[in-house]
C-alpha cells in the first residue's frame, strides 16, 4: 500500500479508475479533514441531505474528486476549481500550467468510481445491484431502444436483471460522457449485448454519431455492483484502464475486478 501523496500522469492511452469504499472510511478525524475541502456550495450541498448515509458518501465523493485531481494537477486539492457545462455536467477549470484532464464521477450505496483522462470525453456509471428498485426492470427497460427492448424480452428471466444493470450503466456512461444528460433519448441509441461478442453501439440518424468515435468497458467492482465506462476515443488507439483503491489524504492499492465485456 502506497501513500496517497505522490503526483501522478496519465498518458494519453490510459483511463485512470479510482474506487472509494465509503463503508470503510469511518474515522471520524479524517472525515473532519474531508470536510475542510469542501467549498462553501459544496459544503450546502453536503448540509442538505436528509439522511446520514447519504450525506457520507457524498463526502467521500468530494474527498476523492479533490485528493485525486490534486495529484494530476499539482493544486491544493480545497483551491481546485470546477464549472458545469449548459446541462450541468461538471468539469475542471484548467489553467496554462495544469494538464488538460477530463473526469466522471459516479456513486451508490457502498461504492465510489471516478474516472480520469488525458482531454478526452469520458462516462463513468456505477449503480448497486441490490438496492431496491421500486419500478420493475421490464417496466423501466421498455424506454430503451427497440433493438434492446427485443433483446431484453428474449433472454431468460433469471438474467434480466443482471442484463438491465448492463444496459442501464452502459447507457448512464454513454449521456455522461457526451454531457447532454437526460435530454439525450434512451431510445436513440442501441448497446449490442452478445455472449462471446465484442460491445458494440449503434444510433439513430438524429442523433449523428459514429460507433467507430466511442470505446466502452462494461465490469463488476464487486459482486454487488455494475459499472460502465463510455470514451470518446482517438482513432487507433489502443486503451487500456489503470485501476486503483483509494482512502483518500491516506492511501493507494492497486484494484482489480472482472471485465465483463468491451468494445
């Protein structure tokens, strides 16, 4: 295990993933620390949850956006700035000196994933497979794409489920990483899920993309839950993902998990 005080680069074919494990971070002295991170909207924010789970983990999320890019960026990680794009997807406020990094974050219950890369468009998803969901799968995967709403129906019923959480962090990834949010139709754009196949996206004639622009990974953290990354890629490239478990101020350890599928 390393400290978490080194800087760091990401090259150009790397996608850098952090985890935050929020259930393991509890010392209440290092969650004071996190705290003085946060900036004055930030720290509203944090103020306004209900809930103490939820306003836990989203302290960690913070701790770990700020600690991480700290790194990359050589800036105190309390003086980082951001800014929200017209949908409200956050980005980093880079300077002449500071790399031009581009990040995603995602959180549920129990898990925290950010993704970095070097100026490129980046989706990250991560969603908890046994968190209650109140609408049933079939009900909610009925405002995909026809082509996948097809595929769902023909699989059998033990693995819908588990199929749902592909499409859902799939297609999460894909709206984070062009920034559109929810204006972007779930229905205008198809993932292609085969066994034994390669991922693969198709879109409608509206929405004016190219498959060939997009690389996608599809893998379990944990038993418990899915996560989806979405790339804007450059041509020929070949990408690969640095992995790595964080507690943020404090430590580092390389992570590794299944890769479900790529494209």
């Amino acid at each position: 295990m390393k400290s978490a005080s080194s800087t760091l680069d990401v090259l150009p074919n790397e996608i850098h993933v952090w985890y935050a494990f929020p259930d393991e971070i509890r010392q209440t002295s290092l969650l004071s620390d996190y705290q003085q991170l946060l900036n004055p909207a930030e720290t509203q924010q944090w103020q306004r949850f209900h809930f103490d789970k939820h306003r836990h983990l989203y302290l960690i999320a913070r701790a770990l956006v700020r600690t991480t890019l700290s790194r990359y960026t050589a800036i105190t990680p309390s003086r980082l700035q951001f800014t929200k794009n017209a949908y409200g997807k956050p980005e980093l406020i880079h300077s002449d000196r500071t790399p031009q990094l581009c990040f995603n974050l995602s959180h549920t219950d129990g898990l925290v994933v950010l993704g970095i890369v070097s100026n490129q468009k980046i989706g990250v998803d991560v969603e908890n497979m046994e968190r209650q969901i109140t609408t049933a799968v079939e009900d909610i995967a009925r405002y995909f794409s026809p082509q996948e709403v097809s595929d769902f129906s023909q699989i059998p019923a033990h693995q819908r489920h588990d199929r749902f959480f592909d499409y859902w962090t799939l297609k999460e990834s894909y709206i984070k990483a062009c920034g559109m949010g929810l204006s972007l139709p779930l229905d205008q754009f198809t993932f292609h899920i085969q066994e034994k196949e390669s991922l693969r996206i198709s879109f409608a004639a509206s929405l004016n993309d190219d498959p060939n622009n997009w690389q996608f990974w599809l893998f379990d953290p944990t038993p418990s839950h899915k996560a989806a990354i979405s790339l804007h890629r450059h041509p020929g490239t070949e990408y690969c993902l640095v992995m790595k478990k964080a507690v943020p101020l404090v430590s580092e350890q390389d992570f590794s998990c299944t890769i479900l599928n790529t494209s």
